[in-house]
C-alpha cells in the first residue's frame, strides 16, 4: 500500500492528518510525508480530489536543455531516431 492510498484510507475513517502522518512515517520510516503534506493531501481527498500525481514540472534551464539537444542529436546521428527516454524538447 502507498503512502497515497494509506492517506486516502485514513480521511475517510475521518483520522486527522497529523496522526495519519505518525502512522506511515511508523511504517515507511521517517521522510515518507510530512504533516503538511498529509494536511494537503487530506483536504485534497476530502474535496473529491483523489488525483496523486504531482503537480510539479520540470523546466530546465538555458544550459541544462541546451546539453539535453546536443545529447539527443547525439542520439539521433549514432542511432538514427531520437532517445526514447529523452524529453521533447
């Protein structure tokens, strides 16, 4: 079981975030969520929302994504298609 589908157990028995938190930190050690996060997630679940992914992006920069083209050119001469694992860019 995940810690998301832990968090989703726990606020519908109407637990409070923190102590949902103190119970899967017991279980998959101490930086598996914090009590602010279980709090989001819970008002977050309680709202109807039961979408876990993380709504973060990633957004490299000028240098990072320069060397990710010169990477996947790379690729593409030695390989002749592009790097299935590398990002569209």
């Amino acid at each position: 079981m995940s810690c998301s589908t832990s968090l989703i157990a726990k606020s519908k028995d109407q637990e409070n975030a923190r102590h949902a938190a103190v119970k899967i930190r017991a279980v998959y050690g101490k930086h598996a969520i914090t009590d602010r996060d279980a709090h989001k997630w819970f008002k977050q679940f309680n709202e109807g929302n039961f979408d876990v992914e993380d709504r973060r992006h990633f957004n490299p920069g000028r240098e990072e994504n320069s060397e990710m083209k010169r990477s996947n050119n790379y690729w593409i001469r030695t390989f002749g298609k592009p790097n299935p694992i590398s990002p569209k860019l």
